[in-house]
C-alpha cells in the first residue's frame, strides 16, 4: 500500500523562502547565543553592584572612617536627647529635622531616636 500523495499540501512560506539552516551553522549559534546570554547576565551583575554604591545610606558623614560611631555617656544627656537615623542632619548626630525632607522625596518613613530620663 502506498503512502498518500503529498503533493497537493501547501508548503509554508518560511519552508520555500530559501532560510535553511544547517548543522554547521547551527552548531556555531548555540554556542555563541549561550556565550551573549551568559555575558551579558555577568555584565548586569557586574554594573548592578557598581552601581549599588549610589544607594547608600550615609552620603556624607566622615566618609574617611571605616565604621561611624558616637558614643555619649547617661549623665551627658540630660533630659532628652534626640538623635539622627536619616545620615541626612546638618548636626549629626543630633538631629535637625531633615528627615522629613528625605521622607517627602524619597516616600520613607524614618524618625529619630529620642531618649528620655525617666521621671523618679
């Protein structure tokens, strides 16, 4: 028994437009798409971390020390201190208010630490 006459099927476009693509080239392609994509996910990461420097909290305060610490000792404070968390006060550590500036920018929500003495 004979298979069925194909002849009259229509061949699609893509299939008669002359686009072939061989073994040999496809063996080039797979491997040089593989290396584009590996690539350039490397390079996103690469520029996601440079770039992760402009999110830091502390923009300007003794940028020339490794860690910044204030320390104040219970007695020095008196009856309330109140204490930048911002990095953004003009009299840090203390703190001047700015926050609300950065929290209107920025959609943050970030206060100050306020110490008080306790009523004896």
């Amino acid at each position: 028994m004979a298979g069925p006459d194909l002849s009259a099927v229509p061949v699609a476009a893509a299939a008669s437009s002359g686009f072939r693509l061989s073994k040999e080239h496809f063996a080039v392609a797979v491997p040089v798409a593989l290396v584009t994509a590996v690539g350039g996910f490397l390079l996103g990461l690469y520029v996601s971390k440079r770039s992760c420097k402009k999110g830091q909290v502390n923009t300007s305060i003794s940028k020339d020390s490794p860690k910044v610490v204030h320390s104040f000792d219970m007695e020095d404070i008196g009856t309330k201190a109140v204490y930048c968390r911002c990095w953004k006060s003009k009299k840090f550590p203390y703190c001047d208010g700015a926050h609300a500036k950065h929290n209107e920018e920025t959609g943050d929500n970030v206060g100050p630490l306020i110490i008080k003495r306790r009523d004896a």
